[in-house]
C-alpha cells in the first residue's frame, strides 16, 4: 500500500490488518455473528468507508455496508450475520475500502454442518457481545400472515405489528438498553431512509433478552438490513446486523394501515388466493381465463421487491403511490418493466400472449434476464396479461387486488368522453379519423386502500392500469382512481377522466355524405362499459360490478356524472344532431364454434308509407380483441338491392363457410370476426352502417385426478399423482392435425412450470394425455393446465386437490 503526502517523499506502508471474530461451524438453517475492526494507520479522517462480504454457503447474495467516517488513529468495528444455507466448507471474504485506502482484505474458512451445535466462538474477548439473534421466524411469519412465502428462513413482517426477536450476548449482565435500526434497500441514488427504535432496561436471563418491536402503520415497505445494538449501564457496546434477511410488507390485518380490509372473506380472496381467473371474451358471452397468481412464490416476491428498490424512498409507504408506480413497472415501455406488450400478431421472437397461465414464470424469466438494474422486459403480454401480473405484485406486498375485465371498453384517443367512428360514402371505415376505439374487452386491476392524499371519501376500490395505453405524467401508467370518483364523473388524481370514458363514454357513428360532409347518425349511450367482472370470493363464478364504476345507464345521474358533451367530433365538416332515417336495419351474427358454419341474420324496416329501395353491403373480417380490423374482409357480399313496402318489412341470412374463415384468422389471436352492414335509401339518400363483432368458441381442457389419490379429491404428500387431461378438439372442416402444441401446468405445491410439447395433434381422434405431478405441499392446492397453439389461444382447465 503507497500513502503519498504532500512534498516529494513517498513510503511504503504495510496494509492495516482487518481483523475479523468469527464463529468455526455454522448449524444449516442457523445464524452466527462476525465481527471486525481494523486501526486507522493514517493522521487523517478516512472517508466513505465500505465493506463488502462474499460468500455462496453463507451469504444470499454480496453484503455492502456503509460504514461512513473514521477518525486519524482511530479503530473501525462492525458487525453482520451469517445464515447457514449449503453444508460444506466456505471460504468468506471481506474487504474493506475507503476514499484513502483500498486493497484491505481478510479470509477465514466456515463450515456449515447439521444440527444445531453451539458457536465456537474463536478468540474470545472480556467486551461485552452479541453472539446470536434467533429471529422466530415461524413464529413471527405465522402471526403476521406471512408463513405461505415460499422461502422460510426470510423474516417477513408486516407493518403496524409487533415482532420479536432472541438476542444471545457472550455473558451474563442484568439489563441493557437495545436499539433495532431498519435501513431501507434501495437501488437508486440518494439518501438512504432508517428509523431507530430504542428500547430501554430490556432484563437479560442466562444471557439471553427477547425484543418486542412494534412496526409503524405508516413505515415504508421494501426490504431492510437490520442493525440490534446494546448498551450495558457500565457502556459497554455491541451490535450485530441482519443485512438481506427482513422484509415489511402492507397490512391489510392492521386497522390503521391504509390498506386495511375489514372483510375476512376480502382478506382470503384479495390478499391470500393463490389462484382465479381474468374474465374475457364479449359481453353477454364470456369465460374466466385461469391464472395463477403465485403471489408467495420467491420470484414474485423478488421481483416486486426489485421493481419497488427503483422508485423514489419517499414514496414507499404510499400505497397509493406503490400501485401508481407497479402500474409503470409492470409494462416494458418505461425504465425496463417486467413485459412488452404486443398487438401486431407476430410472436415468433417470445412467448406468445395467450401462452402463459400465471405470473411465476414472467417474472421468473425478468429476474433472469440480467443480473443488473437494466432487466429486459419479457416477450410478450397484452391487456389480461398485464393485469395478472399487477394483481401478483400488489397481493404479493399486501395491497388487496383484484383483475377486472370492462366488456365493450373505450379507448377515448380525444379526451372527450365520447367514441367517435367514421365511414365513408361505400361504408369504408376513414383509418385515418378513427383514433379512438372500442375493445371487446379491456382488463385492468382494482386495489383497495384509504386515500390520505385526497379529500375524504374517495377510499376503497381505486383502478389501475398497467396496460400501455396513454401516457400520465409522461410516463405509461394509469391509476390509482377511486371508483367513487369515477362513477361520479369527478376528476382527482389519478387519470379518473380515461377511466370514466372507458366504462361510459358515448359511441357516435358518423357517415360520410355525397358533399364529403360527415353527418352524426346515431349516438348509443348504452353501447360502453357492460358487465364489467370480476371472480367472486370463493368460487370461479362471476361477479358484476359495474355499478361501482356508474349509475343505471340512462338515469339523470349517470348523465350527469359523464357531463355534457359537445355535438361534434375529432375533424371539421361535421354536423348533428343525429340524422333521423326511416328504414332501420339490422344484423345479428350467431354464436358458432371455431370451425362451424356462421349464420348472419339482416333485418330491415321501413317506417315510411312509401316503398324504398334499399342498396347495402354486407362484409366479415378478422378482428383484433382491441377492436382493430386485422386485414381486408375474407367476406365481400358485393352490392345488393332490395325494394321494401311502405310499412313493410325483409329480412334474409347469410352463410358464412368454415373454409372462408379458417384460412384468415391470425396465428396465437382470439379468433374475432366483425360484420360490417352499410346500407343505403336511394329515395332519401339516408345512409347508416351496423357492426356485429363475434368471438368463435374454442373448447375447455377437462383435467381430472385418475390414479395416485386417497379417495375423492385427496392425494398423499410426496407421492406420485396421474392426471389425465383430454378435450375435444375436432373440427367439421378442415381436419388437418393441430401442429407445435405445448402443454403447460403450475400449481404451487404441486408443479411449477412444467411444459410438454405435443406435436402433432389428430384432430379426427378425441385428444387425450396423462401427466404426473408429486404434490411437495399440504393442504388445499390448485393445478392450471393450458393448451397453446397458433390456432388455440385461452383453452385452459383446472384441478383443485386437497394434499394430506
């Protein structure tokens, strides 16, 4: 080590010596303290002082502490816990640097043995020290709700409860005073945040004192080194840090946490159930998509843990703002969030949307993406994705949530609360003037919390949104909304007003006139936000609540919650109000299932006393969920005339073959199909378009138990399970096999992650396969199973067994 001063004299230094007081064994599962110090060699202050410690057996990942200043001849001491977690010999390393000194390293071998032996504590000193802490990490997770994360040597608490702790010091004393620091983990720059409790005149019993601590209802969540300190009456002084091992999370339990839910029945479905279903599909004919959430499982709690390390100290006893932030991260377009959202149909680079059936695997594959801060986003997710894993992370950290699917929802591109849709004089819809758009189905996340930073009232259920949509405050997030503000139409942080137009916004038809003029000809007051759902507590059953988001479509407060509304919309040369027509139409598109003939009803009535001659056109595309056309129409009936009585009515139907579809719809996309009914009266010159969008059926996946189990639906810990999984896949038309299928399954206690590709598929044969799972956990569990293909998108099926 070379010290240069001042002049031209330069001496060589020999390194000050690191001097480290360890323990020889550590029991597996067991903590044990190390203890250093080290004399300043310099006349000067040493500044910025780190050490860092290494080791794989005992130490979960690198340990950095900031041990600030040392004064000129002054000695540095500190210590940190080991945790044994892999038998064997370890060598750990610890190296100390400063702004003055570097190159300062010191080494000693530590084996991890069975059993719980007693430290051997090596060079023994008469100062007093703390030679243990037992963290009950049973006992506390069990009474803080935490015992079903997955890893069982963490101590997760959560805040606005008490927890307690076993100090060891190396000999008796009558009474000491204890501080308990938790410094906060962050990733970013800036200040670090900590808070001290002192306890004092705490009794010691055969050297052994036990430390209650009380957690503030308001203390930030994350995760936290811990520092316990001692101080005899005669001062004497130890301490011992907890560094990686202790993590806060919100509290739904505890009365005076902004997160505080009432309802157990809440509490078990919005906090603890591993397992649901994200509803999609249309409106009146929808389905739950199975999901796990896996909320307990490490990677979710690692990955929310890292997402939260990135956001401002400040923030982070928010919930309201932790959820403003997650709806960020979750999403790829800002800071590397955890997925990449992707609408264009072309996957060929990752996972396909409809391929993944919970959250575990996303993160697990984020988390692996890098070992830095600069993860990249996973490939890929669309809206019902994002929300599942919204609805993980905020579970996982204790924030009550829910996935919520709005049927028909707007995408209002205007800020106007209105959803405008222009057709040309051939019934072409303008691309270029419709920005804005109407979903078949929109997925975003409810989370339950108090609002301190708005006026009263505005708790409870709060909207957000993790899907990209629009910006908020320049980056892609959206929420929290109180859905009590929505459903009054009120504005207050945050994005209420898109929220209000997704669930109620106006849908105006405009029609293109011979002049170039657009008239407004219809406008649906009704037509936005239908049976917005959401999976009932305790059941895979639906639930409507869509009178938490508005009043009964129609009423005097539902239209003065979404507020006036001007006549026009996005492009000049409009006029209104709506043209009134007096030959009304009609088109009503069947239910069919994927492969099946398609039956379109056209209904027309003229209500005039004259005859009119009526000339339309009736055209079928593939359709993106978002309500986006996904290429020219499959279908074309041309021109048609046809002459209606006064008074009179017609009504004919159109067959749509299974080959005239099958070769159009999109590979890995829901297979949506919109009619489009553009007609014309020749007498008036009155024209109007109707639109008909259709989701075709795909078949469920049966999953049932067939060998393994001890009667009904009970299986035996640690004994092979069959599970037989079968669907009827046939098509009428074509017959041609099913190829590059993958089977998936996950079920936390029972498999995780597992995948089977079944390649090809005869579809001329009932499909059928048996995988095996050995359950690892007890207790009431739940299998999700999923078939994936480019043809077959959300054909999923579950198994619900009890493990004894």
């Amino acid at each position: 080590l070379v010290q240069t001063f001042s002049g031209t004299h330069s001496i060589l230094l020999e390194p000050p010596e690191l001097r480290m007081k360890v323990v020889s064994e550590v029991g597996l599962g067991k903590t044990a303290a190390v203890q250093f110090e080290m004399l300043n060699p310099l006349r000067s202050n040493l500044t910025n002082i780190e050490v860092l410690a290494e080791c794989d057996g005992l130490l979960r990942e690198p340990l950095q502490l900031d041990m600030g200043s040392l004064g000129a001849s002054e000695t540095l001491s500190g210590s940190f816990v080991l945790r044994g977690l892999e038998l064997g010999d370890h060598e750990l390393m610890v190296a100390l640097t400063s702004d003055q000194l570097t190159g300062i390293k010191s080494a000693v071998s530590i084996s991890v043995v069975e059993g719980v032996r007693k430290p051997a504590v090596i060079s023994p000193t008469d100062e007093l020290d703390i030679v243990d802490i037992d963290l009950k990490v049973s006992q506390n997770r069990m009474s803080h709700h935490t015992e079903d994360y997955e890893d069982d040597r963490m101590l997760i608490l959560r805040r606005g409860q008490a927890f307690h702790i076993e100090v060891e010091l190396s000999h008796d004393v009558k009474k000491v005073n204890v501080a308990v620091r938790f410094t906060l983990k962050k990733r970013t720059g800036g200040p670090r945040h900590s808070v001290t409790k002192i306890l004092p005149n705490v009794p010691v019993h055969d050297k052994k004192l036990g430390v209650s601590h009380l957690l503030a209802a308001d203390m930030h969540v994350g995760r936290y080194s811990v520092t316990v300190g001692v101080q005899t009456p005669s001062q004497h002084i130890a301490s011992m840090d907890i560094d990686g091992h202790v993590v806060v999370l919100f509290n739904p339990w505890c009365t005076e946490d902004d997160v505080y839910m009432e309802s157990e029945e809440g509490l078990g479905e919005y906090v603890m159930n591993e397992h649901g279903g994200i509803w999609v599909g249309k409106y009146r004919k929808n389905r739950p998509m199975k999901w796990d959430f896996g909320q307990f499982d490490m990677s979710s709690l690692e990955t929310t843990l890292f997402l939260i390390e990135r956001m401002p100290n400040r923030f982070r006893n928010s919930a309201a703002m932790v959820t403003r932030y997650l709806s960020s991260a979750m999403n790829g377009e800002d800071n590397n969030g955890v997925l990449e959202g992707n609408w264009s149909g072309d996957y060929s680079d990752g996972t396909p949307p409809t391929g993944w059936i919970g959250s575990v695997q996303i993160f697990e594959e984020y988390m692996s993406s890098s070992a830095t801060m600069s993860k990249t986003p996973v490939k890929y997710g669309q809206c019902f994705i994002f929300s599942g894993i919204l609805t993980s992370g905020l579970r996982t950290l204790g924030i009550p949530a829910r996935s919520v699917t709005n049927f028909r929802s707007a995408h209002d591109t205007h800020f106007n609360r209105a959803i405008d849709y222009y057709v040309d004089v051939d019934g072409e819809a303008v691309e270029d003037l419709n920005g804005d758009s109407i979903w078949n189905f929109h997925v975003w996340n409810e989370a339950w919390m108090r609002r301190p930073d708005l006026p009263h009232g505005f708790g409870g259920w709060q909207a957000a949104d993790s899907t990209p949509q629009e910006t908020s405050d320049k980056i892609y997030c959206c929420g929290p909304a109180p859905l009590k503000a929505i459903k009054m139409g009120q504005v207050v942080n945050y994005d209420c007003n898109f929220i209000i137009a997704e669930v109620n916004a106006d849908h105006r038809l405009w029609v293109a006139k011979k002049t170039g003029e657009y008239v407004l000809k219809r406008v649906l007051a009704d037509h936005v936000g239908k049976e917005i759902s959401t999976k009932a507590p305790g059941s895979l059953t639906r639930m409507d609540v869509t009178h938490l988001y508005k009043f009964e479509e129609g009423s005097v407060e539902e239209r003065a919650a979404l507020g006036s509304n001007v006549a026009i919309g996005s492009v000049e040369g409009q006029t209104g109000p709506p043209e009134s027509s007096d030959v009304v139409f009609a088109i009503d598109a069947h239910e069919a299932k994927l492969g099946e003939e398609i039956k379109v009803d056209l209904g027309l009535k003229n209500s005039s006393r004259q005859k009119r001659t009526f000339s339309y056109r009736v055209t079928a595309s593939p359709l993106f969920y978002t309500g986006r056309s996904r290429g020219k129409p499959f279908f074309d009936s041309g021109s048609k005339q046809i002459t209606i009585a006064g008074n009179g009515g017609e009504s004919t139907t159109l067959s749509i073959k299974p080959s005239q579809y099958l070769g159009h719809l999109k590979p890995h996309q829901q297979p949506w199909l919109q009619f489009v009914f553009f007609g014309r009266v020749k007498e008036t010159d009155q024209c109007d378009v109707q639109i008909d969008n259709i989701e075709l059926s795909l078949p469920e996946l049966e999953v049932e138990l067939v060998s393994g189990g001890g009667g009904g639906d009970e299986v035996r810990l640690g004994e092979p399970v069959q599970v037989k999984v079968s669907s009827d896949l046939s098509l009428s038309s074509p017959s041609a096999p099913i190829r590059g299928a993958v089977l998936s399954w996950h079920g936390r206690g029972l498999a995780k992650n597992q995948k089977q590709s079944l390649d090809p598929i005869n579809r001329s044969l009932p499909f059928s396969t048996i995988i095996t799972i050995i359950p690892t956990m007890r207790g009431r569990r739940s299998l999700i199973v999923g078939l994936a293909s480019s043809e077959l998108v959300n054909v999923d099926g579950s198994l619900e067994l009890t493990v004894v």
